[in-house]
C-alpha cells in the first residue's frame, strides 16, 4: 500500500533539498505520459544526452506512484519535463490535458518544477531511433518505444536548436 507522500520521511527529505537551478547542472526526469505506459528518461545536463529507463506501467493514465517515487527517489532530479501531446495544430487535446494533470501531480508530490514540452511527433521519432538501433518494427507492441520517447522529449528540451522533427 503507497504511502501519502506527506507521510512518507524519504519524500519529505527530497522535498525538503533545494533543487539545482543553474541550467547546465540540472538532473532532469522526462516523461511520454500515457494511459497504459509512461516513458522515463533522465540527463545531466552538463552531459547533455538522455537514457530511456523502465517504463512505467498505468492503469488508464494514472501511474503506480510507488514506482514513480522509487524512480525520483533514486535518480533525484531537479527538474520534470512532462512531454504534451498537442495536435498537429498545437492546440490542446485530451491526452495532452491529462499529462499537464500528471505534470501537476509530480510537483505537488515532490515538490520539484515541471517544464512542459510539445511531444507531437515525438513517437515517431522514437520509433526511428529503435530502428537505427537495431529493433525490429513488429517488436514495438511487445517493447514500447516509451522510455525512448522520453528521450527524445528531454534531448529536445535540452538541445532545442537540434530541431527534432516533431
């Protein structure tokens, strides 16, 4: 059973360490929010590339918390990029709404700030990096493309001069 995150003395503590503000030495935590996987990644900034972890499992987008506080509370970042999945157009759509609310959950339980980023695109994006990497097309239903989308979403946070093509 999860713990309240008021209750809960390790998220205290984390809440409690001022986070690293200097752009260039930020730990960041992105995620490709979605109502059945959430995609994670973490970067260093002075390093300046991300790595997909793990995905996250969800039950119509609300994720295991206690596998979301053993990531943060491991990898500790400063900062969260929750990627928006906005319309082609760049407006707003459902699912983009709901990752602005896991957005907001993530501050509001670990205190840490949340940037937000359009992902549009991002998962095709993904898709060619797993294939350049070497991964069959048919394997993507049995080994999602999630923590490399958040990948995708934290580098281009970090290096918007690249230009993905979102």
């Amino acid at each position: 059973m999860a713990i309240a995150p008021e209750n809960d003395p390790r998220i205290q503590q984390l809440r409690q360490t001022p986070a690293q503000t200097e752009i260039g030495q930020r730990q960041l935590m992105g995620f490709d929010f979605g109502s059945r996987r959430i995609g994670v990644a973490v970067a260093h900034e002075r390093i300046g590339a991300a790595r997909p972890l793990p995905p996250l499992t969800a039950r119509d987008g609300i994720p295991d918390w206690d596998r979301v506080t053993a990531c943060v509370l491991e990898w500790k970042p400063d900062m969260f990029i929750v990627g928006l999945p906005l319309n082609e157009d760049g407006s707003e759509s459902e699912m983009s709404r709901r990752a602005r609310k896991f957005g907001n959950r993530l501050h509001a339980r670990y205190g840490r700030p949340v940037e937000w980023i359009n992902e549009y695109g991002s998962t095709r994006q993904a898709k060619e990096i797993a294939r350049q990497r070497g991964r069959r097309a048919g394997s993507y239903r049995d080994n999602g493309v999630d923590g490399i989308a958040a990948e995708v979403i934290l580098n281009s946070f970090m290096q918007p001069d690249l230009g993905f093509d979102f």
